[in-house]
C-alpha cells in the first residue's frame, strides 16, 4: 500500500511511531529484556533517517524481537487512541515531560534531540494541521481499521480518490455500496460542488446496476466540470473529450451501441481538437470492441490504427494493451498456436525490457487463456497457479475481472480432470474474496451452479440437475436453455430438445446471445451446441444425422485448434459411423487420435476414449482385438469412472464386462459384473424417478 500522503514531511504517521516507540522504551525499561531494549534502542535510531515505512513493515521488523509481539500490542493501542485530537495532543504534553535532568531522557543525547525537534515543529501547527495530522495517523492505520472508521476518519479528498480508483479495478476492495452512498451523500449535502464526489457516486450506481441514476450523476458531473473549466478554452477542450469518452462507456454496458458510436464520434474529434493521443487511443479501442461484436469489417481497420497509434504514444501501457487485442483478434480468427505464441513472447519482451510490471499479470493471464482455448489444460493451470500463488489483495497490477477469471479457469481444469468437489472449493473460496455484489462474484456464482449441474447429470442425479437448472432463470437464461436441452436428452425427449437447440444455434448466428463468461467463447458455445445435437440424435437412433453434426463441430474445433473439442467430437463421429456399419472407418479414426488422446486428453476423456474403442472392437464382426485386450481397455476406463462416480458411464463399462465374460464362459466374472450392472441401473432409475 502506498502511504505517499499530502502533509508535511516532518509529520509523517512513521515520525509518530518512531515518537512512541521512545516512550514505550522509557517507560518499560526494566521491564523489557537487555536484549529488547537493545533491539529496539536500534530499531528507533535506523527509523528515524528511513524512508516511510506501513505499519505492517514496522510490525513485522519488531515481530522479531525479543518480547516483541507486547511492544506491537503498546504500539498499535497508542496509535488507535490517536483517533480523538484530544489523546494525540496529550501525548506530545506527556512525551515533553520525559526530558531534563534527572528525568527518563537527556535533551542532549539523540532521541532527546529528536523529541525537542518534533516538540518545536508540532507546537507551530495550527488546529486544521493538528486535524490532517490525526487524521493521516488514522489512514496510516488503514490495514485495521473497518469501513465504517475509514469513512470516518481518512481525508474525503484522499477517500473518495481511493474508491474512484478501487470501483474501476479492485470493486471487490472498495466499501460497501450503502456505505459509500451515505457518505457521498453527507459530504455533498454540505458541499454541493465536489466533482469527484458526482463521479465516484455514478461509479456506485453502476455497480449497483441502477443506470438511470447513474446516468444522472454523470451528466451532473458534467455540468460541474463545465462549469469549473469554462475559463480556459482549452483546458475544456483537453477534459471534454473524456466526458463522451465515459458516458460511452456507459452506453457500452447498456447495450446502447449506436448511442455509443455517437458518444465515440464526440470524443474523437475532441481528442483530436485538444490532441489528447490517449484519450483518442482509449476512444478507438471502444469503437473497436463494438464494430467486433457487430462482426464489423470495419473492426479489423480499427485495430490497426490502434496499432501505429500506440507506436506514436509514449505510454507504453497503450501500445502494450493494443498489442494484447491484436493477439486476442489471430486466436480467435484461427491462426495457427505458433504463430501467436511468437507475438506473446515478443510482448513478453517488450514489457520486460520496458520494466512494465502492470501488464505482466495481463500477460500471464492472457497466456492462461490462450492454453485454455487450444485444450493444453496442463500448461492453462501452471499458468493460472503462478498468477494467483503470487497474488496479494493488496497488489493494484490485478483487477478482478483477471482475479476471478483465473478462479473459474483452475476450477476448469479440475472439473475436465473429474474432480468436481476441488474444482467447487476453488469456486468457494472465490466467492468468499469477492462481494456478492460484484459481476464476478455473479460470474463464479454461474460456473459454480454449471459445475454442480453436470456433476449431477454425470452421476445420474436427474432430479438434482433439474432443480438446479430451474435456479439458471434468475441468472443466465443461456445456460438455462442448455441444461433444459441435457436434462431432456437424459429423458429421452429428443425432439423438443432438438427444438431448443436448434433454436440455440440460430440465434447465435444472428448475434443475439449474450456471452457473460469469458471462458465460453462464440466458437466454444456452437460446439458444444453441435456436440449435444449429436449425442441427441445417436440416442433417438439416427445415426446419418449424427454424424452430420459431430461432423460440423470436428470441422468448427480444428478450424480454432480446439484439441479437447475435437477428440470428444471425433469420438462421437466414431460410434455414430458405427451405427451406421461402417466399424473400420470407426476405428481407423479413432487410431488416428490415438497419441493426441494419450498425450494431451484428460484422463476423463481418456477413458471415454477407451470405452468407445472397446465397444466398437467388441461389436465389431471382424475383431482385430482378442476379447482380453478389449478387457483392459475398460478395466482402465473403470478405474478412473469409478474414482471420479461417473455413474452413467459405470453402467456401459459394467455391462460390456458382463456381456464379454459371457462370451469367454467365466460365468463367475459374468455374474460379478451383472449383478453389479443390474444394482447401478436400479439406483439410477431411482434417480430419474425422484
């Protein structure tokens, strides 16, 4: 935390500690230990000439001493009874006492100079400098004070720029919505005209997500700093093209495009009239991301004026970002994986080289994105464990939107690994870190629910999975229609969930679905659309029709180098060629995935893998695999389905088992099996009907 304050320098809240550290060592002087008081004795001469230290670096230098947790407790209770003007007054009239002859200190020896020295200065301060002066010892105490006493006691200036700042990047640090909206409210009830008030109460609004007051605080805000800047022409013109800039913004997310695209237009040309480069760079990178979600051809010139823009700007942060978009833009056109990791290890370099540590976290996040969406799931959660093992709450370089990303992408891998419960404790503790009130505690509250709803599915769980579908409708109708579609797939309703899903795809071709995750990208919603379409026509016995869609999503995966999609997809394509009688096709496909499957796919996938395998060697007329072989092959499929209780899956294994030891004559083996088979069907047929 940065404690760069606006008093004078004498005074800092780390000249005081070092002020009450002599004290406590005058009057405990026998009753610290030699080797304490020695400590300490050090401890205050090297303070008093260091640069300003937090709190919690103090703390911690005298955590290490010798009786040193009863000289923190000292510390910490003088500088909380510091709250009220009167105490701190009465301890600069107690501390003068300490000096003269015969007394606890010698006026002549260092500390006694230091105290004389800080006597002389604080006895010149007026009220109003007493004033800031307890009240930067307050914020200096900011790492334990609550809300309700950092509204209290810390400078509303310093305040309010804090939140302003805390609302835009770490929302889940800010204070409570109510909180901050009572304190504006008091200040601007005896000051009207305080601009950073207005905006940092439009901020409020729109995490609350009550837009109209946040507009009508924006426009205030407006009014007022027309107002201030009407003086100087072009003072207004350089600040004016922020206002179009954030009212934009706000447009952005109502959805307002054509509002914005004016709002845009406005900030442009007074960006361009008060050649302000950045706020015209920051202008263009919002019309950019518009024109793309319109699908916009437009949006690619865009991005490249953003690029020789950012060339011409010396902030490096702009030039780094808009290289960020440009690698975002070749994933998901498709390129080639090399290709954009070259382009990522150049920007790695770049902000390397610039000492630029602000976007290294975005780097790093990007990069986690970029395995997730290629299916290299190993390298996405070394990715993602290396930016949040190196995560303090405190670090300003992470927003939340980085944060909670990385929570529900380790939480990802976890649940394509089949381990649900880990993957729901990450969701948990996410949860925990972030207020309800935030998107992302929303966002993480979504995946969770998802994770729970196919966990569910996978272990046969129907009733459960539909009470947990119906809780989608208060928060993502999306994910709503899918699960209503898995559920019904599971019911064997197949036409009406063809209907949803069919509905499903037309309005993701029309651009009318909104895509709150950023872990589900356009291309992965159609194939996971395309996927269910398929399994959905393998069960109602059409298999010509299932192949045309598995079909669709193998094209769709390869053409954005989605491994994982892929292989699930070519596995479906197999048992749909299958059922149609072509076995060998089936099968040589499935050996031609072999070693992706074997050293890329999840264990889960794998064993999917080889029960597919199994199933179609067994039911094949022509067997070039003795009926043992087949056996291992789901012996290792059974391993990991039973450790993870896939229990639909479980019940294919076991009754091929039963099936195949049959054709061996191993009657015992085959009773072993079928009884097991005939004890799961019973309990999941229980389950459909609950």
């Amino acid at each position: 935390m940065d404690f760069n304050y606006n008093c004078d320098v004498i005074f800092t809240p780390h000249k005081v500690s070092v002020l009450i550290m002599i004290k406590l060592l005058c009057d405990n002087y026998y009753e610290y230990s030699i080797r304490c008081r020695r400590q300490l004795t050090c401890l205050i001469t090297e303070l008093i000439e260091a640069p300003q230290l937090t709190i919690l670096q103090i703390q911690d230098r005298i955590a290490t001493f010798e009786g040193g947790q009863e000289v923190i407790s000292a510390l910490c209770k003088t500088l909380d009874s510091m709250k009220t003007l009167h105490h701190l007054i009465n301890f600069f009239s107690e501390i003068e006492g300490y000096m003269g002859d015969g007394k606890k200190m010698s006026k002549d020896s260092l500390f006694g100079i230091y105290v004389r020295y800080m006597l002389v200065e604080f006895q010149k301060k007026d009220f109003a400098k007493a004033c800031d002066l307890r009240n930067h010892i307050c914020t200096f105490k900011y790492g334990t004070m609550n809300q309700s006493e950092l509204i209290e006691y810390k400078p509303s200036a310093e305040l309010i720029n804090d939140q302003i700042r805390l609302l835009d990047t770490l929302e889940s640090q800010a204070v409570s919505p109510q909180l901050l909206h009572d304190y504006i409210g008091k200040v601007l009830k005896t000051n009207p005209d305080q601009p950073q008030m207005l905006f940092a109460k439009y901020l409020n609004f729109m995490r609350c997500k009550e837009y109209v007051q946040a507009i009508n605080s924006l426009h205030h805000y407006f009014e007022e700093m027309d107002f201030r800047t009407a003086a100087d022409d072009r003072k207004l013109k350089k600040r004016f093209c922020y206002f179009p800039l954030n009212l934009a913004i706000l447009h952005c997310f109502l959805g307002h495009n054509e509002e914005a695209i004016h709002a845009l237009t406005e900030a442009i040309r007074l960006a361009q009239e008060g050649t302000d480069q950045e706020c015209l760079l920051h202008a263009l990178h919002w019309l950019y991301w518009i024109k793309k979600e319109e699908h916009s051809v437009e949006s690619s010139t865009l991005l490249n004026q953003l690029m020789k823009l950012s060339k011409c700007v010396p902030t490096k942060q702009i030039s780094g970002y808009a290289a960020l978009n440009t690698i975002r833009e070749d994933v998901l056109r498709g390129n080639e994986p090399s290709g954009i990791l070259y382009n990522l290890a150049t920007n790695d370099a770049l902000i390397s080289q610039s000492s630029f540590t602000e976007l290294s976290p975005t780097l790093s996040a990007e990069i986690a994105a970029i395995w997730s969406y290629y299916g290299i799931s190993s390298l996405v959660v070394l990715h993602c464990q290396l930016l949040l093992g190196g995560l303090t709450f405190k670090d300003r370089r992470l927003n939340d939107e980085i944060i909670g990303l990385q929570f529900r992408k380790l939480s990802s891998y976890f649940e394509k690994q089949g381990w649900p419960n880990l993957a729901i404790k990450i969701l948990d503790y996410a949860l925990k870190i972030f207020p309800k009130h935030t998107e992302q505690a929303e966002l993480c509250e979504v995946f969770r629910k998802k994770l729970l709803f196919e966990n569910a599915l996978k272990k046969g769980e129907i009733s459960l999975a539909e009470a947990i579908s119906t809780e989608f409708a208060a928060i993502d109708n999306l994910e709503m229609d899918y699960s209503r579609a898995a559920i019904m797939k599971e019911r064997k309703q197949f036409t009406e969930a063809c209907a949803i899903l069919h509905q499903m795809l037309q309005d993701l071709d029309e651009n009318k679905i909104i895509l709150k995750d950023k872990l589900i990208t356009p291309s992965k919603h159609r194939i996971r659309l395309l996927h269910l379409l398929g399994e959905l026509y393998l069960g109602s016995k059409q298999p010509c029709k299932a192949v045309e869609y598995f079909l669709e999503s193998v094209t769709c995966s390869y053409s954005h180098h989605l491994l994982d999609c892929m292989i699930l997809s070519m596995i479906g394509l197999a048992r749909a060629q299958h059922l149609i009688g072509l076995s060998t096709t089936a099968l040589d496909l499935l050996n031609y995935i072999t070693v992706s499957v074997s050293s890329f796919a999840s264990q889960v996938l794998q064993a999917k893998f080889w029960t597919t395998m199994a199933e179609i060697h067994w039911k094949s007329t022509n067997r070039s695999l003795s009926l043992i072989d087949i056996l291992n092959l789901l012996d290792r499929a059974s391993v990991i389905f039973e450790s993870r209780n896939y229990y639909l899956d479980l019940k294919e294994v076991y009754y091929m088992k039963a099936m195949i030891y049959n054709e061996l004559n191993q009657h015992e083996d085959r009773d072993k099996w079928a009884k097991q088979f005939l004890s799961l069907n019973e309990w999941l047929l229980k389950q459909y009907k609950l």
